[in-house]
C-alpha cells in the first residue's frame, strides 16, 4: 500500500473503553488507528511526523479540554486531514464551529461506524437533511444559549457566568449536564 493509499487514521477521545471499541470496528475497515486520550499526547505523536494522518476523529470533549481546540490544532499538523467531531454534547454552536475550524462532518454519539467513515467524505451540505417538526424546547434553548455565550469567552467559564450573570459552579454544573432533545 503506497502512503497516499494509507489510511491512517488519529482517534482522540478521553473514554478509554469507547476507544477500543471504535478501534477494532474502524481496524475492520482497513484504518491504521493511533488513539490518543488527550490533545497533549495527539499533538506529540503529531510533532513526530512518523505517520501521515488523513483522518481524524475527534470528541468534542476531551476531559476538561475542547475538542475544538484539538481540531485546530490538528489542522496545523495536518492541513488535508478530514476530521470528523464526536460528542454526547452536541449544540449548533460547537456544530457551527468544528465547521468553521475545518471539520467535515459532526455526529452525536452513539454514532454508527458507517456514519462516521461517510462523514470523512462530506465535501458538501446535504439538501435533503430533514427539518424539525418542532421547535427546541425552552431547556435546549437555555442550553445553546450558554453553549453560545461560552463560545464568545473562548471557553472561559468565569468570564461566560460573568456575562451571563450568573455564578460560576452554576453554569458549570449546568455545562456538565447532557443537553436535553429537541
């Protein structure tokens, strides 16, 4: 298999045993998989340059860090690299933004293994994606609007509580709560 033909493929996320299970599913599919626990360790094994990532998967929460953050970084690294972003914390902000910051695709997890291999290839929106029937329910407002006004202070809780006036363990444990449905 010559290098452009690899597919090498960074797993970052923090969930040891989820992992392992998406390395043997992806290993399945032909990927070469180097799992990484923190943005640390992926931008090592990165700055050593002995693989030729093309692909990434990224959790949008990593521990206490951004998987934000990591796509950006990883971007650096790996300017052609085709990222998708994982989360049990979806919100249209972080959407928006792993876009923006050069993501292909954002799935919710539980996500299903030939989901995330297709996401790899979305090179366009998709027309035909289904409308909500409802709109958002006032407890997933609240929750895109704290996902937002985070977002505005670089992902600062003090200053985001400051400008939400509110205090600061409140928006933490608000934060670490699963976002409700629609």
């Amino acid at each position: 298999m010559k290098e452009s033909d690899a597919k090498n493929l960074l797993l970052l996320d923090d969930d040891e045993s989820f992992c392992d299970v998406l390395v043997r599913a992806l290993s399945r599919h032909q990927f070469n998989v180097t799992a990484c626990h923190c943005i640390e360790t992926a931008c090592a094994v990165l700055n050593k340059n002995e693989i030729k990532f093309n692909y990434a998967i990224v959790d949008l929460r990593i521990g206490q860090e951004s998987g934000l953050e990591a796509v950006s970084k990883i971007i650096k690294f790996e300017p052609d690299i085709k990222i998708v972003i994982l989360t049990g914390y979806a919100s249209i902000v972080t959407a928006v933004e792993a876009i923006k910051l050069g993501a292909k695709h954002y799935l919710t997890k539980p996500a299903d293994i030939n989901d995330i291999i297709d996401g790899f290839g979305k090179e366009e929106g998709d027309i035909e994606t289904q409308l909500a029937n409802n709109p958002m329910s006032i407890k997933r407002l609240e929750w895109e609007h704290l996902q937002k006004v985070l977002q505005e202070h670089d992902g600062n809780i003090s200053a985001a509580a400051r400008a939400l006036d509110m205090h600061r363990r409140t928006l933490q444990r608000k934060l670490q709560k699963r976002p409700v449905k629609h």
